[in-house]
C-alpha cells in the first residue's frame, strides 16, 4: 500500500441519516434521551425541528472511513472535537488526509486529519486520528 | 464571576461493577445501521470503545449527570471523544470499566450561557487486567438557570 502525505480518504457517505437508526443506538448505548427519538422534544428545547443523531454514531461514521481507505489497518488513537449536530434526513459525508506517514518496524503508522460534513451547513466533527497498517 | 462554582465532583468514580461483553449480535446490528460490514474474526466495531465504557461505567448517562447536580432531562452535549487502543475490541470478551470524573469547569459561553465542561477519563482491561484502550470524553452541561 503506497500512502503518502497529502493523500485523501476515501469519503464515507450516508444519504439521509435514519431516525430509525437512532432508536437502535439508543439501546445500544442505554441512553434514551428523547431528543434522539421524539422531534417534538427537539422542538421545546429550542433545538430544531428533527431528531439528533447520536454523537457515537457520528463518529462510527468516521471510522467506516478509516476502515475503507486502510483496509487492514488498526485504529491507534481517534480525537473528535463536536462542533454541531447532525439532524434525521441529514446528508453526510467524512473527509480526511493523510499529514504524517513512519515506517515502525514491519508497520505503517498513519496520521490523519479527520472530519465530519452535513450538506448545507458545514463541519460538524474535527479531528486527528492515527491508523497502524502492517506490511 | 456571577454565578456559584461547579460542584466539587473531580476524581469521583466511574468503576464499573461488573464486565461488559460486546454480543456479536448486537455488533452485526450496528454494523448495520451505519452501513458496515461487519469482521469476520471477531473484531468488534471500535466505536464499541465509547459504547462499552458508557454502558459498563458505574452510573447510567442519568446518574453522571446527577453526580454534576444536573438534569439529563436539560440535555447534556458531547463535546469531545478521545481514545488511545492497546489492542483491539472482539466480540464475547468481557472487559472491565475503570475511571472516574477528571474535571469539571463552569464558564460562561457566548453561545450557551453559563455552562459546566465535564472530562472524564474511563478505560477497559481485560479481566486478567491488560489494558484495551482508554478514553476521555467531555461534555457540555448548559446551566442556563445560571445566565
């Protein structure tokens, strides 16, 4: 695998993010706050009008970015910065580049700057993370 | 500053009280709701580091914000996720949570109000006591009844 300072990941992309899928992360993650399942909670907390996705979920989508551009490869260390919400119906997609590539022994360790966008309204995550790829 | 302090709540006590063991079936189910494939050797979803620690961690979301003196009912709001992997998460593996509350700080915020920045650091070992990942989480608690 030929990876170089520079390079793009490859983008992950969800249409329409599924308030269906938050009723699951919801048991997953023993959380049921409402404003994640009910947009009518949404709407008296000043918050929007459309249920939010949980921040986890936004962050598994980063991951699945991860996965796809270092097929392989471990995640090391992951740092996500919340800067906005990600609302049901919502288009998204991640985006990241390679800043850093070292050889360490028989390995590759990869550093990244991360990120999450929401169609029309900008980044909602930032960060860094650092993938472990073996040779 | 107007406003009283934060509560006085840093190095309390996250430790869970009994293992957290990923179901394999529950992976294949998120896998699926965010569109990925899940692995074939065991491997759990790494965003099962956050998932783990917060269902493993001794309180619900409920009780860490009751042990900040807030309402989850107000909402608190993630902020940041940090995690360092040692190795791995798989599928039917128990794993301990340890951790406790690293901070908490009250400001006032341009956009919030008065608020409280809550850090908590939580990791996961194995029951012989190897170290899996640790993270360190921060979320924002709105104290508008402050402002």
């Amino acid at each position: 695998m030929n990876i170089n300072i520079g390079d793009a990941l490859t983008p992950f992309i969800i249409e329409s993010v599924s308030p269906e899928s938050m009723k699951d992360w919801a048991v997953f993650l023993a959380d049921p706050n409402p404003i994640h399942l009910d947009p009518e909670v949404v709407k008296a907390k000043g918050l929007g009008d459309r249920v939010i996705n949980q921040g986890p979920t936004n962050v598994a989508y980063i991951i699945n970015m991860l996965h796809n551009s270092f097929p392989g490869g471990t995640i090391e260390e992951l740092d996500s910065r919340f800067l906005d919400n990600v609302y049901g119906g919502d288009r998204i997609e991640t985006f990241g580049n390679v800043t850093d590539v070292k050889q360490v022994d028989n390995n590759t360790r990869i550093s990244c700057e991360i990120g999450l966008r929401v169609d029309g309204r900008g980044d909602v995550i930032s960060g860094t993370a650092t993938v472990v790829v073996s040779n | 500053m107007d406003f009283p302090p934060a509560p006085d709540i840093a190095g309390t006590s996250l430790s869970g009280t009994k293992p957290y063991t990923i179901s394999a079936e529950e992976n294949r189910q998120l896998c699926a709701s965010i569109n990925a494939t899940p692995a074939t050797d065991g491997t759990a979803h790494p965003i099962y580091y956050y998932i783990a620690t917060q269902v493993g961690m001794g309180q619900t979301v409920g009780g860490l914000c009751a042990v900040c003196d807030f309402d989850v009912e107000v909402g608190p709001m993630m902020a940041g996720s940090q995690v360092v992997f040692s190795r791995p998460l798989k599928t039917g593996q128990p794993y301990n949570v340890t951790g406790s509350i690293k901070s908490i700080t009250r400001k006032k915020s341009r956009k919030l109000g008065v608020m409280d920045l809550m850090v908590y650091d939580l990791s996961l070992s194995l029951p012989d006591g190897t170290l899996v990942l640790t993270t360190t989480n921060s979320w924002v608690l709105p104290r508008r009844e402050l402002a």
